[in-house]
C-alpha cells in the first residue's frame, strides 16, 4: 500500500491565468490515479485541518521561516491578494491553502512513520525555493524543511535525509537546513536555470549538502550514473532514519519551464534508488508543468513503491 494525501481545499490557491503552477496539475494527477490498474492499493487520506494544529503549525513555521514572511503572506491574502514576487502569487485563500498544504506534509511524516511505507503528498503551493524570509519561485513556505523538522522531533528519528530531484535548485530548502548536522539534502538540478543557486562547491555547515548540476539537454544516460555514483553514496553514508523527496517533475523532456530530457519512467528507476536507501520515504509534490508528462511521473514514482 502507498498512502496518498490530498484534498480539494489545494485548488483553490488561485495563481492567475497562464500561471503553470495551475490547479489542474493536481486533477491530472488525480484522474490518472484514480483510473490506474492498481488504484485499489492506494489508501486515501484527507489533511488534518489547520485549526486542529494551529499551534503546532505556527511553532513550526516560527522556528523555519521569519514572523515578518509569515505574516507577509497572511495579509497579501487578507487585502485579497497580490504577488510576494513577480512568479509567486499570493490569492484570498492561498494563505489557509499553505497552512493545509503544510498539515499534509506532516500528516505524511506521520503515517510513513506509523507504517513503515512510503506516502506521496498531492498538495500545493510547493515549496522549495521558499526561503527562511522571503517567498518565490511558486513557493510560499517551505514544506519538505518544515516535514524534515518535524520528523526529527519524533522518537527514534535522528537523521533525515532530503534528495530534491526537481529539475531547479531547492535554494529554498538548502539555505533552511544546510545549518542542521541531522538533515542531509542532495538536489540534481539544471544549470545553468532558475533560480541560479546550486553549486557543486556548496557543501552545507557540516558536509551536509550535495548539490549535483546537470546540464541541459541531459538524459537519463547522465542521470544513472550520477545516482549511482553520487546520490547512493551520500545518502548511504548520511545513514538517514527517513527519506523526503523533493518531488518535482518538470525534468520531462516536454516541460516547457526547462530543458533536462528525462521521461516518465524514468522517475520508476529513481524511485527503485530511494528504496534501496529506506521504505520509510515521504513524497511531496513540487514542480512538473506538462500535465500528462507530470502524472506519468507521480504514476510511476508510485508504481515503483508498490
């Protein structure tokens, strides 16, 4: 069984039109979910609602972000909307869809915790550009550092591991917790690309990050051998208690948003790797733009843990 969080409260972070970070990114995926032969092995969560661990989610988001980031989006979304930068719009609803987005993030460290089985977070805004004080790149809050926390807060939970594979840098989720010798985060990533950051000489505060550029145009053919050479052999030696995945898709040869060659399946070999290093793994959504090459992806990253 994979666990497989979502709710309809993620549509309604409103972005404008021609936006690719769009609502229906998550209904494509959906759909494809729903009508896949081995749907009866997916169980179905809903988020925990945000006024049950408000305090919870608060304490959190203080101890990642600034008050005046958290308090920036609040009232760009109370005056009834406007843009944190000119990529990242901020609707009536999109601060109480993040709060969400954030609870499901948690929800799933819960139950990989519980069961010992990978999970996949559906929800939006992603979140890894999102830095400690600002916003950008789509991103609101920084919900895979936020789930690495969280998890290090629970018994038994030393270490966590983040492997960011969307096809831009984390900036967001290095600059949070590249300063923390239990957190690991490794990230392939394009470049040159948004948002410029990333190099392979940044190592974090304790040896903790590992930044893998990928040129443009590059296929699986890089991709492999980077995993195996490179990605194994820090996540091995890191020895992580959990796993999170920076899950972003827009690697596909047909997203518009960059130019990595990648193709659907290939997100199965990648996801066959993790498993190699834990079954306790979290999947949370990022980027991935084109919609049938997006759920493709979600489908096989998911076929590969079943």
């Amino acid at each position: 069984m994979v666990s497989v969080i979502y709710s309809n409260e993620f549509l309604e972070h409103k972005t404008g039109m021609l936006h690719p970070e769009r609502p229906e990114r998550l209904t494509a995926i959906v759909t494809a979910l729903r009508a896949f032969p081995n749907n009866g092995q997916l169980q179905w969560y809903s988020p925990t609602p945000v006024q049950k661990r408000y305090l919870l989610l608060m304490t959190l988001l203080e101890k990642i972000h600034s008050r005046s980031h958290i308090e920036a989006v609040a009232e760009i979304a109370n005056r009834g909307g406007g843009y944190l930068d000119a990529d990242t719009p901020v609707f009536i609803k999109s601060y109480d869809v993040a709060l969400l987005a954030v609870s499901a993030w948690l929800d799933g460290i819960d139950l990989v915790l519980t069961n010992s089985k990978p999970a996949f977070i559906l929800a939006r805004p992603p979140g890894h550009h999102a830095e400690s004080r600002r916003g950008m790149g789509f991103c609101l809050f920084s919900n895979a550092a936020l789930a690495a926390h969280y998890a290090l807060e629970k018994p038994n939970i030393n270490k966590v591991a983040i492997l960011d594979w969307d096809v831009h840098h984390g900036n967001g989720t290095q600059e949070i917790v590249e300063t923390n010798e239990n957190i690991a985060y490794c990230s392939l990533h394009q470049s040159p690309c948004y948002p410029g950051t990333g190099s392979a000489d940044e190592h974090g505060f304790y040896n903790n990050v590992l930044n893998l550029p990928m040129s443009p145009g590059s296929t699986i053919d890089a991709y492999q051998p980077t995993f195996e050479q490179k990605v194994m052999p820090f996540l091995a030696n890191f020895q992580p208690d959990l796993l999170i995945v920076s899950a972003g898709y827009d690697a596909n040869h047909n997203d518009p948003l960059a130019g990595i060659s990648l193709r659907p399946e290939d997100y199965g070999l990648f996801t066959e790797y993790c498993l190699q290093i834990t079954r306790k793994i979290l999947f949370g959504l990022e980027g991935g733009y084109d919609l049938p090459s997006l759920s493709q992806s979600v489908l096989a990253t998911i076929e590969a843990c079943l």
